[in-house]
C-alpha cells in the first residue's frame, strides 16, 4: 500500500507539472518565433547550467562558459534562420566552427591527453543541447510548424506516460539495471505502443500532410528515440553518480530530465519532414 501510494503521488506530481508546463509552452508556440526563442534561450541556459553542475569539481566544470556561449548561439543562429537572414547551412557551420573552438578551449585547461572523457562531456553536451534545442524554433517557422511542435511534444509525452504505468504496472524484466533499474522491457514497449497511438490519434485531429503509415513510422521513431534520450541520460547521471539532474519540476526532476526523451525527437522530426513533406 506504501509503494502505491508513493507511486500515486509519483504520477500526480508528473501529471501536475505537466498540466502546466505544456500551456505555457504551446502559448509561446503560439506567440511566434520572437518570444519562443525567448522561452527557449531560457530553458537552454538554466539546462546548461543543471548539465555542468553534474561535473563540479572536475575539469569539464571550466568549460562553462563557452559552453554556455555555444549552446545560446544555436538558438540566437536558429531564430536568424526563422526570420530569413540566414540558411538552414549555417547551422551546421555554426556546429562545426562551435565544436573546434569548444575543443580548443577545453585543451588549453586541460594539459593532458585531449582526448578524455572530461573533453567529449565538454564538448558534446552543449553542443548537443544547442542544437537540438534550436529545432524548436526551426520547427516553429515551417508551414502548419505550430502543429508539428504539438504532435513532437505529446508523442514524447504519450511516450513517457505509457512507459511509466507499462513499467508500474507489469514491469519485470529490467533492460540496463546498472543503469536504470526501474526502466523495464515491458515499460519500453508500453511507451512505443504509447508513442505511436499519440502520433495516430493527435494526427487524426490535426490533419498534416502525412500519410497513416508514415505517421506510423514516425511515432515508432520517436518513441525510440525517446526513450533512447532518456536511458542515454540515465546513464550519464549513473557515471556522475546523482539521481536526478536537478529540482526545478516536481515529479520529473531537473530541466535535463523533462528534456532528454524530447532533444532527439526534434531533430528526428525536422529532418523527417525535409526528407518526406518538404
């Protein structure tokens, strides 16, 4: 009765937050580019800032503000690209001019082998947390972008929902217990399963250019990916040994931990669209 009620309560905070997390969000969604890219330069910051707190005491901690610059210039580079002053290729030269001076940074405080453990977490979390945090605006600006920020958003939350009761519910066979040991097979399938249905049922409703089987696909995709992100950062959080990336949300934990299933879902889904819709 004990852990049902902890689960109970577990769920609630979720359900809570997320009730008023997404309105917001969609608001914003709503507003346009100028004020998403606001909400979303703030999210990127404060998770930037969740990511290097894990590392404190160790040399990847000294990176932090170039860090910090490379992952705010993929949102500023993003909105640029959204009002047409720049190309979608400039976000690729920014990523790839961003990670030499990244890597060069980092081996100016780091007199030994460049090519640690400490320099990929400094280089890469940012750069991947910019990035893929950009596609939010890059999304935005895409004709019906309001609607497949909608449908990337509740496939990631359908997905999360289902493998957290699939889990609960008859979770048996774990899939990493080292490094996650409440995520389970049958709580991985719930959550495609999940995913998919989301993907079908808000498709349904909002009718975009997409066939049934490639929605189909898509949300298989995504809830992979989804789940993928979050087991991903499971383990960083296991190598760092903390249990939650922070304690801004309650029931999710930090900000890292509500964005780890969604960062590589919306880069699946933007270039999905250029390579099938667009």
């Amino acid at each position: 009765m004990a852990r049902l009620n902890k689960i109970e309560a577990h769920l609630c905070h979720r359900v809570f937050s997320a009730s008023i997390a997404l309105p917001i969000l969609f608001l914003f969604i709503l507003l346009g580019p100028p004020w998403l890219t606001v909400l979303v330069l703030v999210i990127t910051v404060l998770a930037a800032f969740e990511y290097y707190r894990l590392f404190r005491g160790t040399l990847v901690r000294k990176s932090l503000v170039p860090g910090l610059i490379l992952a705010v210039a993929f949102i500023v580079n993003s909105y640029f690209i959204s009002v047409g002053l720049l190309d979608e290729k400039s976000l690729l030269i920014l990523a790839t001019v961003g990670l030499s001076v990244a890597f060069i940074i980092f081996c100016l405080f780091n007199r030994t082998f460049p090519f640690s453990t400490g320099a990929l977490f400094s280089i890469a979390g940012p750069s991947y947390l910019g990035f893929a945090m950009a596609h939010i605006v890059l999304l935005r600006r895409l004709d019906d972008g309001t609607q497949w920020l909608a449908l990337t958003f509740l496939i990631v939350f359908g997905t999360d929902t289902a493998a957290f009761l699939g889990g609960r519910k008859f979770g048996k066979y774990r899939i990493a217990p080292r490094i996650s040991p409440n995520k389970t097979w049958e709580g991985a399938i719930a959550g495609l399963f999940g995913g998919v249905l989301v993907a079908i049922i808000t498709n349904f409703f909002i009718g975009l250019p997409i066939s049934i089987l490639q929605i189909f696909l898509l949300g298989v995709g995504a809830s992979l990916l989804a789940q993928g992100g979050d087991l991903a950062e499971s383990a960083m959080k296991r190598y760092v040994g903390v249990k939650d990336t922070g304690e801004l949300i309650p029931g999710h934990g930090g900000i890292l931990d509500r964005l780890d299933s969604v960062l590589p879902v919306l880069i699946l889904v933007y270039y999905a669209l250029h390579l099938v819709v667009m």
